[in-house]
C-alpha cells in the first residue's frame, strides 16, 4: 500500500521531526510512506475574509497539484466522519481489500482546506471537534496509521 501525507507548511521543531521520522521508519515495515510538504501562504491574523480565501485557496492549489486521479483521497476535516481507531484500521483494510492501494491524506494549513481538496476528497475524516497545529496533526495521523497497521495485523498495540 501507497500512503501519502500531503501536508501544508514544514515542520520547524526538531522534536516533531524526530517524532515524525520514528514513526515514518515504523510505517516503513508496513506501507511506502511518502510525506509532501506544500508551502504555506503568509497568513497575518489580521486578513480580511477575501484574503483568507485567496490563501486556502493557494494552498488547495498546491495540495491537488500531489493528488494523482488513481489515489483515494481523505481530507483531514473538522466536519468530518469520526472513527475510533479500530475504525480507522477497518477503513484502511477495506480500501486494500477493494485494490486501492494509493491513499493520500490532505492535511490543510492554519486556516484550513479550500473547497477544492474538500469535493475532491473521497472521503473527510475528523479526529476531535478541537483544533490542532497542522504540525501536531501530521504526528498525530501518523501515529494512527501505524496503530491501524498493527491492528490489521493482528500485532499487539496499546489500548
């Protein structure tokens, strides 16, 4: 299986790169990761609504510019579907199982996703009606696809 994080703005503190780097040598064992930084749009607090969507916008263009039209693709969105993390491994299996075998996951910048990557996306999925920083995010997803991983696998995990 192919999974791709494709992911806005780059990861700037050391302990999130080597969190990420760990878990990225464990996923190695079970698909071919690759991550894809796009760049982030210069985003000051104090943008005007037409602004804001000129950068979501900017940063959906990059986003889509990585998703190849064979890959399902998962939108990491606030209003999207909540699953444990069981569910996650069932949904990772099922795309498997049905021969996708390209998965790319969208994760958006500080002000989110356009409507662009949001139609494109096969499927949306939340994790929390929180907010999270887009770099603790990717740790995040990352850590859960290796814990699906190691349920489909039957493999022990922490519960």
């Amino acid at each position: 299986m192919n999974i791709s994080i494709i992911a806005v703005g780059k990861l700037k503190e050391k302990y999130f790169k080597e969190a990420v780097e760990e878990y990225s040598t464990r996923l190695s064992k079970y698909c071919r990761l690759e991550i894809i930084e796009v760049p982030d749009e210069k985003a000051p607090e104090n943008l005007s609504p037409a602004q804001e969507l000129i950068v979501i916008q900017k940063e959906g263009q990059g986003i889509l510019r990585y998703v190849k039209d064979d890959t399902y693709t998962i939108a990491l969105d606030i209003q999207g579907k909540k699953l444990s993390s069981e569910g996650l491994a069932d949904f990772i299996n099922d795309l498997g199982i049905k021969g996708r075998s390209n998965i790319a996951f969208a994760i958006g910048g500080s002000l989110g996703l356009s409507e662009e990557v949001l139609k494109r996306a096969d499927f949306k999925l939340s994790f929390s009606p929180m907010t999270f920083p887009h770099q603790l995010m990717r740790l995040i997803l990352l850590e859960q696809i290796y814990r699906g991983f190691r349920i489909i696998k039957g493999e022990p995990y922490h519960k």
